[in-house]
C-alpha cells in the first residue's frame, strides 16, 4: 500500500479568524481535514494562539521564532512567511504545502500552492502603500511566481493575477468561496425577538435598506449615500440606510467621510452609521432589513452580498469586478453611480412583488456556493499537483 501524501497548510490566519483571509483559511481547514486521500497537517508558528492549537486536534508542527513572541508584529509575520513556513514544512516532511493568503516563501524545498485571493493592490495604486509595502509586494510576488499552481476566488481576479503578476493561466485556478452556515433567513420565536431587541438598541422604529462590508474608497460608499437621498422622493414608505462599520484612520483620501455627504442632503437622521457590530448583531441586521446594497467598484470575490442573498436579504449590487460571478440572478445587478442606485432602489422599495421574487432568486444563487465544494475543488488542486510531481 502506497503511503499516504502529507499536506502541510500555512495556520498563520487562523490567528486572525474573523477576517476575510482567517475565514477562509478556518472553513477550508475543517473540510480538507477530513479528507482519507491524505494527510493534513496545521504549520504554525510555536507562540500562536492556544485556539489555532486547539484546531490543529494534534496535527501541527510549529517552529519557534528567533526571539520568542517579542518581535513586532510586522518582523513576526514576515519571519514566518520567509523562515518559519519552510522550516516547519522541511520538519514535518510534507509533499505539499498551502500558503492560503498572498504570500509565499523564496526558498521552498516541497512543491506549494498559494491562494491569491484578489489583485487590489496592483490594479488600484492607492492600495499599494508606501516605499516598504512596495517592498514587500514586490518580494512576495517573485515568490508567489515560484508556485505550481495559483488558486483564487473568482474568474475576474484570475485574469487580474494574470495580467499583474504575469503568471500564465494554466497555472491559475478559480474557486469561488461560500458564506458560513449561520447565514440563513430568521426562523422562530427566538430569531424574531432578538431582531426586535437589535432594532431598539440601533433606534431602528423605521423600515432600513443595510450595507456592510467597509468605508474604504473602493467601497463607493459617498455614491451609496448620494443615491439614497436622491432616491427618497420617490420611495413611497419612509426608510432609512443602515451602514455597518467605521473607518480603520483618519486618512481621508483612503476613507472618504461621510458626514460631509450626509448633512449636505439633510440626512441625519435617516443614516445610520452603527460602528462595529458583533457577528450576530451583523447577521441579525441582513435578517432585518428590507434590501442589502453593495456599490463597491473592486472585489475579488463579494462576500457581504452572498452573506446577504443567504438570510433571503433583496440585494443589489454593483457589476463591477467579481460581483456578476457572484450575484448572477439573485440579485439587481447595477452601475453603482448615485443615478443607478437611486433607480434600483426606488424600484426595489416601491414593490413588494419584486422583493418577493428577489428573496427566492438570492436564496437559490446563494445555496450554489458551499465550502465543501470549495474544499472539494482545492483537494483536487492537490491531487493535481502532487500527480504532476511523480
């Protein structure tokens, strides 16, 4: 019998879980774990958290820093991407390891994969930071181009990788993420008194349309706040615009403000502006509201309006990048341009019908996406890799 391949997968974002790259990296971690056709080992740094070691169930092999958890934050990640992946990889003996975020060693003995999950800081420069973040993407590019195979989220970042990072596309794979499984439409008792609560804690007495997912540039969110005051006149039953979050600094070009919009069009008191939620309250807010809109001009994939089309949430979202792989029928697909989204919203609001239609067309296309598929599919990356190395 034929020994078993050993997987090693990078945990360094399982130190993160309630970001992007750390949901990513947890749910994909779960599924490939079960897996017979191999054996799936956590690499991790030896001072991650006690709850990183927990999820490795015995099946991790760390490697301590030079200096114990005293280096900075910054000098700790790179030495873990640079040194620390690679020596726990050559200790554990794996024929395959999977860095899950944008990163990847230069000096690498075993075959690796990389999920690059977009292309932002390539295709918008405002992104990309100053001298040592240019610096640092440009090592991790070099690195990533030594990979066997690319995977990412969706066919339009695929094409981004290729054109920015110049790697052909064969050696490029799309695989399309999936949402968890609290995101479901409230059911029962307990759902709907914990939403009214929610609704008095955010003085919520009005009908909302909602938006999260960030304040930063791409997220467009002036020209969400444009279009709902142009909208109003035409709205026929008196609602708010609920926006999730708050800006990460002060910097105003990368976090426009919004305040300035708001009192221009007289809005203080139909925008509300929550700061950070809670991850029930953000799943109890989708619940709630009448339609989810989502202007941003730039994602790799478009979690926030799967999360949205899950809980049976009317979306509508802007056709720009990935969003259309996303969507696709489940939702109004529109130019996020104050004019579009005052029109998409006026027709939205004003029937009941359509939000209805768009409450069962978003739970269809949403129940498409699932991490078990996305986890099949990634196994048979590995497979296809390690086949390639015989």
């Amino acid at each position: 019998m034929s020994k078993k391949p050993t997987i090693g997968f990078d945990a360094f974002f399982l130190e993160n879980p309630m970001t992007g790259m750390g949901q990513y990296a947890l749910h994909l971690w779960q599924e490939i774990r079960q897996c017979d056709d191999f054996n799936a080992l956590l690499l991790m740094p030896a001072d991650a958290p006690d709850a990183v070691h927990d999820l490795a169930e015995g099946r991790a092999v760390s490697v301590a820093p030079p200096v114990g958890s005293r280096l900075p934050a910054k000098a700790r990640k790179l030495w873990w991407e640079q040194v620390g992946v690679a020596a726990a990889a050559r200790r554990a003996q794996v024929d395959l390891v999977h860095v899950p975020y944008f990163s990847a060693p230069l000096r690498q003995a075993a075959p690796f994969i990389v999920t690059v999950h977009d292309a932002i800081p390539f295709v918008l420069k405002e992104y990309a930071g100053g001298r040592a973040m240019g610096s640092y993407l440009k090592l991790v590019s070099r690195a990533v181009r030594g990979a066997r195979l690319i995977l990412t989220d969706s066919l339009h970042s695929a094409g981004d990788i290729q054109r920015y990072l110049g790697i052909p596309s064969g050696r490029i794979r799309a695989i399309p993420l999936a949402v968890g499984s609290e995101f479901t439409p409230a059911s029962g008792g307990e759902d709907a008194a914990r939403i009214e609560f929610l609704r008095e804690r955010f003085g919520l007495t009005r009908p909302f349309v909602l938006n999260v997912g960030g304040f930063d540039r791409r997220k467009n969110l002036p020209a969400l706040v444009e279009g709902f005051a142009m909208a109003l006149p035409a709205v026929e039953q008196e609602t708010d615009l609920v926006i999730v979050g708050s800006p990460h600094s002060g910097n105003v070009n990368f976090f426009p403000p919004l305040e300035p919009v708001i009192n221009r069009h007289g809005l203080g008191d139909r925008v509300k502006l929550t700061g950070f939620v809670s991850e029930q309250d953000k799943l109890d807010l989708y619940r709630a509201a009448t339609a989810f809109v989502f202007t941003s001009t730039y994602e790799g994939f478009g979690l926030n309006p799967l999360e949205a089309m899950a809980c049976g949430t009317p979306v509508i979202s802007s056709n720009r990048s990935s969003l259309p792989e996303v969507v696709g029928d489940g939702g109004i697909l529109i130019d996020p341009t104050p004019g579009e989204i005052a029109a998409a919203l006026a027709v939205l609001l004003n029937d009941a019908n359509l939000q209805e239609a768009l409450r069962q067309r978003g739970l269809e296309q949403a129940h498409t996406f699932s991490w078990s598929e996305t986890a099949r599919q990634t196994v048979q990356a590995y497979r296809d890799v390690l086949d390639n190395e015989r």
